[in-house]
C-alpha cells in the first residue's frame, strides 16, 4: 500500500514557470526522498531530506519537510521542458534496510 | 561508473508460466531491492536482499520471490503468472545503511498475455 498522496495527480506549467509539488505521508519516516521519471522508465533519484531537516536546496530543487504535519514539497524553480516527467515522493522508515514506500505521483507538463 | 543493469528489459509472458528477472547493482552496493510499478497500485515494494539475505519483504504473495548472489546481482522470479502481474519491474541498490539515496535500473516491463 502506498504511505501518501502527491498533490496534485497533474500539473501544467509554461518553462520559465516554477512548480511546485506536495506529499503527504501517514508514519514516522527516517528521510523522504524524491524522485523523477521519464516516460515509465526508470527512477532519478533527485534529493533526499532527512526527518530532523526542514529544508534542502539542489541547483533547481528545494524540498521542505514538516515532520508535525506528515508533508513534504518539492519545488521546482525556472522550469524546463526537459523538467517534463513524473515525480515522486518516497519515504524511507525502516532503520532495518533499504525500504521506499511511494506515493502515488505528479506528473508535471512544461510546455515550451 | 556503470549504472543498475536489467536484464532483459521486456518480457512476454503466457498466464502459468513463470519468469525470472535480473538485477546487476552499482559495484559495491550490497542492497538490492526490488518494486513493482503498475498504473492501478504505483509502486510497491516488493523486497529486499543484503549479503544474500532477504532483509525485507513487502505485501505480495508466495509467488513472487528473490535471492541475491555473492556478488550482489538479484534475481527475482515470479511463478504461476497471472494477467495483474503485468507491470514494470524496478530494481534499485543502495550502499550499506540508511540514508544514502537508491541507484534504479530502467526496469523490465512484462506483459502476461
């Protein structure tokens, strides 16, 4: 079963435009991490916050994290059309292995 | 470095057959684990191996099963297939330990016809 949703399902943004995607999350994680992926290929890992972080910054990403109201957000800033793809939420809580539990996706348009 | 590899990338599959799906991790990852993607479930976690031990293991049934070799490559089989195994099968590995991020291939898409 899926730990969350991503809101929203789809977004259709114009490059140039910054998007901004949300995750919700039901347990206590460890981190939460995002990921994208292109046309139902494999997943890119994009950026990784962990529980006792808030916010994380990569080139375009920043991602916060708000561990009292289960969320997170990915934004994504002065987007591309290369930016077009599928994003994911993932959070990692089991300090036993390697265990992702997804939500269920945004898929993001940007239109050239 | 080369990435996750596997193999192969597309399956065709008939109902009651079985299969057998490969993974070859990041050299030097010793944590595989496997997801099956589907449009009606997203992602689910199927298991994981470290050190050819099965750490964990995700809601699916019998069928669907997994081992791992001394050089970190993983198998996955699935027996009995069934029409809603149709899926991408996605394979990341991690190094040792929490935190590090997962390295994914570009999976195997079988269909069961």
């Amino acid at each position: 079963s899926q730990q969350g949703e991503e809101d929203p399902q789809a977004l259709s943004i114009q490059e140039g435009e910054n998007a901004t995607m949300n995750c919700s999350y039901k347990t206590s994680i460890n981190n939460l991490q995002w990921y994208r992926q292109n046309s139902g290929r494999g997943l890119v890992h994009l950026i990784l916050i962990r529980s006792n972080e808030r916010e994380k910054h990569s080139g375009r990403l920043r991602v916060t994290l708000d561990t009292s109201k289960k969320s997170s957000s990915l934004l994504i800033t002065a987007s591309r059309a290369a930016d077009t793809a599928s994003y994911f939420c993932a959070t990692d809580r089991n300090n036993a292995g390697n265990m992702l539990t997804f939500g269920g996706g945004t898929r993001l348009m940007v239109k050239p | 470095k080369a990435g996750v590899t596997q193999t192969p990338r597309y399956l065709i599959k008939t109902r009651g057959q079985q299969v057998t799906l490969s993974c070859s991790p990041i050299s030097g990852h010793r944590s595989v684990s496997w997801y099956q993607q589907t449009p009606g479930q997203g992602l689910q976690f199927l298991f994981e191996y470290f050190s050819e031990t099965q750490r964990n293991k995700g809601n699916f049934p019998g069928r669907f099963s997994g081992r791992q070799f001394s050089n970190s490559r993983s198998e996955m089989n699935v027996s009995t297939l069934e029409l809603g195994d149709s899926a991408l099968y996605l394979c990341a590995s991690s190094l040792a330990g929490q935190g590090n991020g997962y390295t994914f291939g570009s999976g195997t898409r079988l269909t069961v016809v």
